[in-house]
C-alpha cells in the first residue's frame, strides 16, 4: 500500500501538480507529462522510504539521419529543467534536501561541431552532470573545458569520482565496502585512489 500511493500523484495539491508542470496544456506533448510526473514520484518514493531512486528522463540520443538534435534539445530541455526546479525545491522545501542527493547526467557528451546532417554525434571526452542534495554545497562549476568543450583543460572529475561522493552521502565506507562477484570475490565499490569529489565533501 505505501508504494501505492507513492505512485499516485493525484494525492499532490494541485500548487505541487502545477509547479511540476504535470497539469499544465503547455506540457501535454510527446509524452511529457508521464515523464515530468516521474520526478514528482521520485520525491514521492524518498518520503516512503526508499533509499535508492532511479529514473530515465526522455531519449537523448538524437543524431544521425533524423536530424532531430536542435528540434528534441528545444522541446526536451524546458521539461527536464522544469521537473528537476521543482524536485530540488520540493526536497528543500520538506527538510530532505541533506538527506537526498540528486544526479543528472548522461554517459557521454555531444561532439563540439555539427557533423552533415545538422546533428551532434557521440563525444566521451568531455562531459557534465548535476549534484544537488545531500550536505553537499551547492552554487559551484566543478572543472571546464576548453572554448570549444572538445576536452577538460581544468579540474577534471572521472565518473568514479561521483559515484564516491554518492556513495560517501549515504554512509557507505568506501575502505571497507565491497560486492561479490559471481565467483564470490570481492570488489571495492570503486577502484583504488578514488575518492569522493573534494569540493563537494568538504
């Protein structure tokens, strides 16, 4: 029952509907509201007990012969701003904000130029993503490209690193921790010398 309810948005107040956009005409389009709706859920899920949430926002792999990526990025990226707005504000809004870290990001970026067909391929070598939550200061730019965002120049941070700092958020000791193998070795969570995003931890 109490996973029940936490999916039931209809038990929001329609001013926490609103500010996620789930009952606004302007966002009732190509499946926006279910997916908007998900952030609202993730809160929801949080206040219920759940100690881990993990959802997908859209599809972002656009390139190719389609040449959707500047049509999808205008349509999808209001959406993706106005969900996760109102999931921080909802979390400090309610004194979860020390409890729940947030993470937005992606595995790989976009290439810096635009190839033939008015598209963005695959770019592993420079990318970003989104902390917000969980005792860590916010406010902060972490590291930057170069003028054309082709790779770091300063302060580059591995994908290690960030899974250090959730990990270090929710109390796991990242010397001690580990997981088993199917053959029952065991694994530290991440590899050796990597720690948890100094600016972020304090």
């Amino acid at each position: 029952p109490t996973l029940s309810d936490a999916l039931d948005v209809s038990q929001e107040s329609p001013e926490v509907l609103s500010r996620y956009g789930i009952n606004n005409p302007a966002y009732q389009r190509d499946g926006a509201p279910k997916m908007v709706r998900n952030f609202c859920v993730a809160r929801r899920l949080v206040e219920a007990g759940a100690r881990v949430v993990s959802m997908n926002y859209s599809r972002w792999d656009w390139h190719g012969s389609d040449g959707l990526n500047f049509p999808r990025s205008r349509q999808e990226f209001p959406l993706l701003d106005r969900g996760l707005s109102a999931l921080v504000t909802d979390l400090h809004e309610r004194g979860l904000d020390k409890d729940v870290s947030v993470v937005v990001w992606g595995e790989f970026g976009r290439t810096p130029k635009i190839n033939k067909r008015n598209s963005r391929d695959h770019w592993p070598r420079a990318s970003c993503a989104m902390l917000a939550g969980g005792h860590m200061p916010g406010g902060q730019v972490i590291g930057s490209t170069n003028s054309k965002g082709e790779h770091a120049v300063q302060r580059p941070v591995k994908f290690q690193e960030i899974f250090a700092t959730l990990y270090h958020n929710i109390g796991i000791d990242l010397a001690s921790a580990t997981v088993e193998d199917s053959s029952g070795r065991p694994h530290f969570l991440v590899d050796p010398g990597i720690k948890p995003i100094r600016e972020l931890v304090g």
